[in-house]
C-alpha cells in the first residue's frame, strides 16, 4: 500500500484540520458510467470496484477510522438477475484479492444488511474475510449488502421486543443510546460526513438512523470516476462545515475556545 507521502499534492491541505472519524459512502453512478462509454452495466460495477479499492487505501492511509461502503441494496434485488449475478461475482473476486492486503494494513472488514438473503458462498466469503481481519485495529471497513436502513430498524424492534418479553428489559429503559446497539452499526460511531456520488439527491434507505447529525456530501461524479482527488475534495468541504447540533454559533464557538483549552 502507498505510503501517506505518495499521495497527491492536494493532501497537505488537510494536514491542518480534523478529519471524519466516519465516513460513509453510496457508491452511485456505475451504470450510467458504462452506459456513457457504449459498455454493459457490468463494466461499470468492475470499474466501481477500482474506484472502491482507491478510497479504502486513501481512507486507511490518512487514517479515517471507520469507512462504510453501500454496495447493493435491498431493493438492489429487484434488478435483472444477470446484473446481480455478476455483481455478487465481483464482489467474490474483490474479497479474495485484498485479504492479504487487508490483514497487512490491519483493516478489519465487516459486512452489514439482510446478509441471509446472499448466494450461501457470498456468505461463506464474507464471513471467512471478517474472522481472518478481525484483528485489524486501524480501520475498520464495512460493506453494506442486501441493506436496507427501515430494515435495520424494524429488526432492532424486533430484538428490542423480545428482550422486553424475555424479561430482560423494560420498555422505559429503551433510550437512544440502547437502540443504537440494537442496529448494525451497533459498535460504530455513527458517520460524519455521508458522501453520494452521481448527481442523485437521496438517501436510498442508507443509514437513516445513523445520519441524523451527519454531514452531506453530494457529487456529481459518477462513482467509477470518484478517485484520490475527489475524496480528498470531499474532506476539505467537511473540514469548512461547522457542525451545530443544534446549538447556536456563541456556544459552538464556546465549547471549542474550552475544547481547545483542555
Ligand atoms: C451503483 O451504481 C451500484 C449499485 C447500486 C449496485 P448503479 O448501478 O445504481 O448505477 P446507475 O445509478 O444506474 O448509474
Ligand atoms: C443506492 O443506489 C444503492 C447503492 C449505491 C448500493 P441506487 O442506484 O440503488 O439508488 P436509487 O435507486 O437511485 O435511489
Ligand atoms: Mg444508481
């Protein structure tokens, strides 16, 4: 993997402002990428590939801690069988490749969405990768597949309501906090800056709970073309946001006078 100086000159404008703990990605675009060059959509899901394997080095090398890939939806099923053969077959492909570089780079990847509904050697592969990078303690890599965020939730109701008949809780005790461990995402943060590529406007089911705070970043970069130099320009337009939460602009500035204090 290309060490941190062999990056692109625009990187050193970062070296000065707070990078994402998060980020969180749709990948969108490739078959309108394929469909510009006269190719099969196919072609475009394989360039996305490359474009994928960029932003994970890119993202490892400056050292994000969590980076979260929308890579097939729930509703992603409902396209033509062909299309989603061939993209469970580059999927397949892109997990046996990069294990070796994955555990050399301590990257621990995981999978998250409705993974039962996968072909059973997608699953096989996926759950493979995940035990041999469980180590991986400078990044974590997560692929949302057969994904849906109304999904996530309904099954973290579900778990929450057998809990609650089991005995084990009661309905009051469920705050927030606890709902979010009851998600996918249950031990991560949730992202900082969501970027989407290709133009659309919309969130696609991705992440609904996790987003609540998170800072938007809308391309219209087709995703295979979404390289080095456009993820960099994503974090410098998270790095100029002021992020409120609510608050008003005296006590942001406030809180951070302190935090810069401590
Ligand atoms: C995103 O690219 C990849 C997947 C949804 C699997 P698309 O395949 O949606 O590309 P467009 O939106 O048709 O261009
Ligand atoms: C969202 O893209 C899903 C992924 C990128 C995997 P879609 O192309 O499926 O989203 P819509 O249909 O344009 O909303
Ligand atoms: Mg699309």
């Amino acid at each position: 993997m290309a060490p941190v100086k062999d990056l692109p000159e625009t990187n050193s404008s970062l070296e000065n402002g707070r990078l994402p703990r998060h980020v969180a990605i749709i990948m969108d675009g490739n078959g309108r990428w394929a469909q510009q060059r006269g190719l099969l959509r196919i072609k475009g899901h394989a360039a996305g590939v490359d474009a994928a394997r960029t932003v994970i080095r890119l993202a490892r090398n400056l050292g994000i801690s969590y980076l979260t890939l929308f890579a097939f939806s729930e509703e992603n099923w409902q396209r033509p069988a062909m299309e989603i053969k061939a993209i469970m077959g580059l999927l397949r492909r892109y997990l046996a490749q990069e294990l070796r570089e994955m555990q050399d780079n301590q990257i621990a990847f995981k999978a998250i969405g409705n993974l039962q509904q996968l072909p059973a050697a997608v699953q096989r592969d996926l759950a493979h990768t995940t035990e041999a990078t469980a180590a991986g303690a400078k990044m974590v890599l997560t692929l949302a597949l057969s994904y849906g965020g109304r999904s996530e939730i309904v099954q973290a109701v579900q778990a929450l309501a057998q809990e609650i008949k089991a005995g084990r809780l009661q309905p009051g005790e469920i705050d927030a906090t606890l709902f979010s461990r009851y998600l996918y995402t249950g031990d991560m943060p949730d992202p900082d800056l969501l970027i989407r590529t290709s133009g659309e406007c919309r969130l696609s089911n991705f992440l609904l709970w996790q987003s609540a705070y998170t800072e938007l970043y809308l391309t219209d970069t087709l995703w295979p073309d979404f390289r080095e130099e456009e993820f960099i320009k994503a974090l410098q337009s998270y790095q100029q946001r002021e992020r409120r939460f609510g608050l008003t602009q005296e006590q942001i500035e406030a809180l951070n006078a302190s935090n810069s204090r401590h």
